[in-house]
C-alpha cells in the first residue's frame, strides 16, 4: 500500500484533479511496467483515493483536495458539532487527542472513525500509509486474558503455550490509529495497562516485567453503554473528548431522506438496475424506528430490493414492494448510476445556478415577476432528469394528500399548483437565503397559507427561502381575492376554527381567520389575543370581528385603537352569518355594506366604530373620480415621508358627506386634505389642487412631513398629471405620456438657460400649448407664417435659442417651427 501512495502522489504531478487517463499512460509518464501501473492504481480505487469510469480501456481519475467529512449525511445538520470536535482531536499538538464515540448500535461509530483517520491523513498530521486498526472488544468479552495478549502482545513463557514473542495491535497500529469498539468490555486490569499508553506513549507486553515498548498511537474508543458505569473514572478522565452520535429517528428529516435515498443508490448500483419505490414504503422507511438505527434500516432496504431482484431481475427497472402499481405517477424513481455519473449529474451546481440567476439579492416581488421562467427551467429539469430531486417525489406526494380537496383556508388547489409548490420546496432545500420583502397588503395571510402548505409537506421547521418562494407564487399564481380582515373567536375545542374552515371552503377564498377560546375566558383575554392579532396586520381598510359571546363594548373600547380603519364586531356568530359575511368579504364589499345589513334576521348586535385611519394621515380627494386621486396619492407614496403618514384616497362624495356629518371623528388624526374643490374641517389643513396647479397654493404646509426638494418634486408631477389628463383630451394620435416628458424637457431647458423658475400656472400653458403645437405641425394644422409684427431684439433672441433647444424635437418629429408660435410661446413665458 505505501508503494501504492507514493505513486498517487507522483500522478498528482503529472495529471489534474478531475483529468482522466488510462494504466498505459501512467506507465508511459512514470517510467514504470503497465501491470504494476494497473495494480497499484487499483489498490488506490479500492481505498477510495482514485476513481474509476466504465469505458474500455479503463480510465482513472481524482479529484481535488476536499474535506472528507463532507460525504457524511448531517455535515451542515446534526453532525456538525460532530465533525468540529472530531477535526479539534486530530489537530490538536502534538499527538491529537484520544475521542469516545458513544451511541446505539448501528449509528455510525465504525464509519465515524474511519473518517477521522482519513482526515488525519488529509490533514497531514500522520502519514499517508498510517495503519488504521480495529480491535472489537466484544469479541474478547468472557476472556480478558486474551483481550490483554490480542491488545499489548506477548513474550515467551508469558502462559501456558506462549512459545514465542508475539506483537500486539498496539505494535500494528504505531504511527496511526488504534480504533477500540465496544471498549466497555475492556477490564478494570487493562483500562489501567493503557493509562501509561496515553500519557506516556509506552506499553509493556504480557510477561515482561523490563523492557518497555514506545508506540505513538491515537485512540478512538467506541461504545453503546454508559461509560460513567463502565469506565473506569481514571479512564474517563484520560479521554477529554467524549462524542454522542444521534439515533435514526433524531436525524432530520432531510438527512433520513438522504440516508434511505444512498442505501438505495448503493443497491442499483450493485444490482445494476433502477429502482422504483413506492413513496408510501419510502415514507414508512423515514419514520422507521428499529433497534439498530441506521444499519438496520440499511438491512431492510437491502433485503426489500434482494425480494424485489427476486421478481424484476430480467428486468430493466425493479418495483419496491414487488406488487407496486408502476402507473402511479408518483413512485420515486432512482437511476443506475455509477459513482462517476453521479458526480456528473450532481444537482447541486444546477440548484446554485437557479438560485444564483433568480433568487440571490432580489426581493420578493421581483422573484415573483420571473417565477414563471424560474418554473419552466425547474419543469425542464425535473423531465430530463437532470436534477436529482431526492425529495421532489416525497414533498409532491405529502402536498397532494394533504391539499387536494377542502382545507382551512377554503383555496382550491389543483395538481398543478402542487407540482409547482414541490418543484420550488425542494429547490430551496435547506438553504436560509432570506428574500427582501417589499410592501404586500393581506402579507401576513399569505404567510399563514405559506405555513400551511410547508407543513403538508412536512416542512414545519423548514427554512426562511422555501417560505418566500411559497408566497411568491401564492402572489403569482393562487391571489387571495379578499382584501378585508376578518376574524371570528368563539369559545369551545375547535368550534371558531370549523366554522371558519367550513365557510371559507363554500366561499372558495381565505376570507376568515379563527381563534378557539377556551370555555372559561375572561373578555380580558379575548382582547389580547385580538390585539396581538391586529398589531400584527394591516388593518387600514377595516377589520370584522365575529364572536359568539362577551361585552361588545367592552371589545370595543379595547380594541378600536389598535385597528388602522373601521371596526365592525358582531356578536351571536353563526353559519348563516359567517357565509353572508364570507360572501360579501369576497365581494370586497366596502364596510358601508357589513354596517348596512338588517341584523336582526341573524339575531345579532351589531358594535361599529368609523374612523378613517388609526395613524397620522394625508386624504386626497378628486371630483373627478378615486382614479384621479389614487395617481396623486402615487405621487406622494414615491416620497419617502419623514414620520410615519398614512395616504388614504377617498370618494368626493364621501367626504363632503363626512364634512357635514362628523368631521371630528373621522378626521381626527388627519393633518391635511387635499382636493379639487375647497372643503372646511375644523383643524384640518385643507388643500385645493386648482391652486396648487395655476400656482396661487403651495405645499408648504407639509413641509413638516416632506422636504422642499420633495414637495417641488410632489408639485411638478401633479401639475405634469393634470397637464397629461388635459393633453389627452387635445392629442389626437400622438402619446401624451412621451410628448409631455418631451415637452418637460424644453421646459427645463428654457428655465436652465434664462436662470428662472417658471410659476406653475405658465408651466401649465406651456405643457398644454407645447404639446398641442407639436401635433398640429405634424399634420401641417396651423395658422399661415406671416412672421411677428414687430420683431424686437428680445424676440429675435428667444428664436434664436429656441431653435437651439427645440432641435432635437424638430429632428424626431421632422417638422419646423413657425416664427408665429415662438412668439405665442415668448408671450406665454412674457405673462
């Protein structure tokens, strides 16, 4: 074997990791016969440092240096701590430090030594042909005579046909690893022989009472019982790092997964067959919970393909168990795959690619805008098999058990939406990557449903990403239709929760929210929860609040100043009332309606308190219609505002009703009005947008909300509106949006040139004339060229410059223009 490593270490210096080449050509490189070429080299395979492909002539490769941990399954889960303490006793100066692995049978103890010494190896702290032996002291239980002799060796005459000296495993394994399994079976007699060993380095073999032997030897102590009852404590103190692997069934489920997911890897690749499994008996396989952990689930996937082989063996494919239906379309499939094509077809490069090209430093809005590429690329993947989704199979299969059909939150899922759901879960694995959330209204229910569906998928304690890109595609492809919160709390186990299940599912959307109250509740505690649930959303449109008992004034007086808009509470909830509210909610029915309805019929009372918002307020307000309003109210959101202000469009109509009718108490957290004509509100401030236009009003009254550089930027985009609103009534072809930005252009050019800034009213004119002028000179609509009648200096001048700023308009549209329309447009800056 040493031979072997130092040919290794020469072919490192003639090939690249990962660069392949045949026996001939290390012979050929090496100098050496190609049958010692092609032993060793086979040697290196079979000690896992070389690879091999299938072709003819055989070829070899290997790959870079990497941790050799990282093939343990648990590496970034529950065998990390694991793996830090076991690099710390490698690494540790001089001589590493001796390590007990404890743990059931079958967890992993032997695998986990042989990787410490391989990574003792790697990390150059013994040599490449170290030895690695393993004594099972199981083996010696009811003789620990022989157990010493086996251990430490023998001279001559030590008993009764000791005819010779005899080396020990202590002499086989100095210079490397000594691996003692079950080690609560050595005796009180030989715990103490190794005292000396580990801190002294030397040994003395059974019947010599002189002569000492040096052995530089780590230790790597096993066992499955309680070492403080086994142990010696002189012992146990000699061993500073004591590790505890964890049982099966307290692996994560993604490591179970992949645990079954390589077993039956190992077992196509030894039968040289694909496996298709059953996800029910895949799925029994993860909850297994078996005295032997992990090799006996190992055990039992390798007997359930040896009784599968039995049947399918001159077969391309192989059914687990033997009577699967093959036309379900939801088997986990796992291909035959040699070590090499695994490596090939690795999903993890894909997966970082997907995620590196959508997801990383975006926010969730924008991954919602690519999401239907994002899902084509990972249907494509998934159909040609591409990716190895381990776990799309299990995580389709949980959601379509769990969501088809009727559900909490009353939303329809079909089979595509699950497949979709599962391909985007499994893409997120157990990555933490957390998206940027924009502002979404009805969020927190779209993160309820998220919730939902993750823990159909059994995913509950599942990772920030897999959440975000649930919801993005909740946004994308499942949009909640109500935008109202509504909220029924009823006392007793699980009746405010049916109720809400059962009226969200005839509506067919997530109108209500529920809580169960326990029977003895005080009203007190209602209250909490209700606020602690209203804290938590947005409830500037309103919030309905259904309860079967209680003080509705008392709910009332509590509540209402933790809720942004209306509060409606209604007492005596029952179905019929839960479905004509659920109606009218998915309806988006405005909270006139909820406060409109004859609830006598339904034998209920009613509470209702009308605010507009809850916070500090700016209400916009157009004659022209909510449309108008909604582009002002635009305007403003952009400004980033200096303290929290809430922007509330409201219908005309309304507010001069609120005007008249109670302007204190809808108004009382309102600090200015803006409107298209003069309202009165005791306190308020009140702006009128005619004024703002022609220039005779300002914003200045904001400016403890806003800075001047916003409000100047607030004032030109609302004369820009009104100005676009006019225009597309005068243009009849062209795009008023492109011509007035054109327009914007010149006029800003002009104010550059004279050092002026133009009142809003002359801005307006000249928006309203400049893209009018443009449009009837393309169509040649204009009155004849007759030249001023009086041409002044001043005027010359201004049409000397206006031809120098009006040039690149005069060369996109090809028109020229007249000398008579520079002197409406000199008349126009003149006023």
């Amino acid at each position: 074997m040493k031979k072997a490593l130092q040919l290794f270490q020469a072919i490192k210096k003639e090939f690249s990791p990962e660069e392949k080449f045949t026996a001939i050509e290390v012979a050929e490189r090496l100098m050496i016969s190609r049958s010692l070429a092609s032993n060793y080299l086979n040697q290196l395979v079979r000690l896992e440092i070389m690879e091999k492909d299938s072709s003819r002539p055989v070829r070899f490769f290997y790959f870079g240096e990497k941790d050799v941990f990282a093939e343990l399954i648990g590496v970034d889960g529950s065998m990390e701590k694991i793996i830090q303490q076991c690099k710390a006793s490698v690494n540790y100066p001089p001589n590493g430090l001796p390590i007990i692995l404890k743990g059931n049978s079958g967890v992993g103890k032997s695998m986990l030594a042989k990787l410490i010494y391989r990574y003792a190896i790697s990390a150059q702290v013994i040599e490449q042909d170290a030895p690695f032996v393993v004594l099972n002291c199981a083996d010696y239980a009811n003789n620990p005579e022989l157990l010493s002799s086996t251990l430490f060796g023998y001279v001559k005459g030590a008993f009764t046909g000791a005819d010779h000296d005899k080396s020990g495993f202590l002499d086989f394994a100095n210079g490397g690893y000594l691996f003692l399994d079950e080690v609560h079976n050595l005796s009180r007699e030989n715990q103490e022989k190794l005292f000396l060993l580990i801190d002294q380095k030397r040994f003395r073999r059974l019947g010599e009472e002189e002569k000492w032997c040096n052995a530089n030897i780590r230790l790597i102590l096993a066992t499955t019982e309680n070492i403080e009852s086994n142990l010696l404590a002189t012992f146990r103190r000699r061993i500073p790092l004591e590790i505890t692997l964890p049982d099966y069934n307290q692996r994560s489920r993604k490591e179970r997964i992949q645990l079954v997911y390589n077993f039956f890897q190992q077992e196509s690749l030894q039968l040289k067959k694909n496996i298709w499994i059953d996800t029910q008996f895949f799925q029994s396989l993860l909850n297994l919970n078996v005295e032997g952990n992990v090799g006996a689930v190992q055990n039992e996937i390798k007997l359930a393909c040896a009784n599968s082989f039995n049947v399918y063996h001159d077969q391309q494919q192989i059914l687990i168990p033997v009577q699967t239906d093959v036309t379900v379309n939801n088997l986990i499939k796992i291909p035959y795959m040699t070590a090499t094509m695994r490596e090939s077809f690795s999903n993890q490069s894909a997966q970082e690619k997907l995620i590196g090209e959508f997801i990383e430093n975006r926010a969730l809005s924008q991954v919602q805008e690519k999401l239907d590429l994002l899902l084509k690329k990972l249907k494509l993947f998934h159909d040609e098999k591409s990716l190895l989704l381990t776990d799309f199979d299990l995580i389709f299969s949980s959601l379509k058990n769990k969501l088809v059909g009727p559900n909490k939150f009353g939303i329809p899922f079909e089979e595509g939406h699950i497949f979709e759901l599962a391909l985007l879960i499994d893409l997120a694995g157990e990555n933490s990557y957390k998206l940027k959330i924009d502002h979404y209204d009805n969020l927190t229910r779209y993160l309820n449903v998220a919730d939902y569906i993750l823990e159909a998928a059994d995913r509950v304690n599942t990772n920030l990403l897999a959440r975000d890109l649930v919801v993005a595609y909740l946004f994308r492809r499942i949009p909640l239709v109500s935008k109202r919160h509504a909220l029924i709390v009823m006392h007793g186990k699980n009746l405010a929760s049916s109720l809400a299940t059962e009226v969200n599912n005839l509506v067919g959307d997530y109108v209500f929210d529920a809580f169960d109250m326990p029977i003895q509740v005080e009203t007190k505690e209602i209250v909490a929860r209700v606020n602690e649930y209203v804290i938590n959303r947005n409830t500037r449109d309103g919030l309905l609040l259904l309860v079967d008992m209680g003080s509705l004034e008392k709910m009332y007086e509590e509540i209402k100043d933790n809720v942004a808009g209306d509060l409606l509470i209604i007492n005596n909830v029952s179905t019929s009332l839960g479905l004509h509210i659920g109606f009218a909610l998915l309806q988006n029915q405005p909270m006139e309606y909820y406060t409109s309805i004859d609830y006598q019929k339904f034998n209920v009372k009613p509470q209702y308190f009308e605010g507009l918002s809850q916070i500090e307020n700016i209400v916009i307000s157009c004659m022209s219609g909510e449309g108008i309003a909604q582009k002002i109210k635009d305007i403003f959101a952009i400004q980033q505002s200096q303290r929290p202000v809430e922007l509330i469009t409201l219908d005309f109509e309304k507010l001069l009703a609120l005007e008249e009718q109670k302007p204190t108490t809808s108004f009382r957290n309102t600090c200015a009005i803006i409107s298209t004509s003069p309202v009165t509100i005791p306190g308020v401030r009140c702006l009128n947008l005619e004024g703002i236009v022609n220039g005779t009003e300002n914003f200045d009254n904001l400016k403890d909300i806003y800075s001047k550089e916003q409000l100047n930027i607030i004032t030109n985009e609302i004369i820009k509106l009104f100005t676009i609103e006019g225009a597309s009534a005068r243009l009849r072809f062209l795009n008023p949006d492109m011509v007035i930005n054109e327009v914007e252009t010149i006029i800003h050019a002009f104010e550059e040139q004279y050092k002026i800034k133009f009142k809003n009213f002359i801005r307006v004119n000249l928006f309203l004339h400049l893209s009018s002028m443009i449009e009837r000179l393309l169509i040649n609509d204009f009155v004849t060229d007759d030249g001023p009648t009086n041409l002044t200096a001043e005027l010359a001048a201004f049409i000397q410059t206006g031809e120098d700023l009006f040039a690149p308009i005069k060369e996109k549209y090809n028109i020229a223009i007249p000398i008579r329309e520079y002197e409406y447009i000199y008349r126009i800056i003149s006023l």
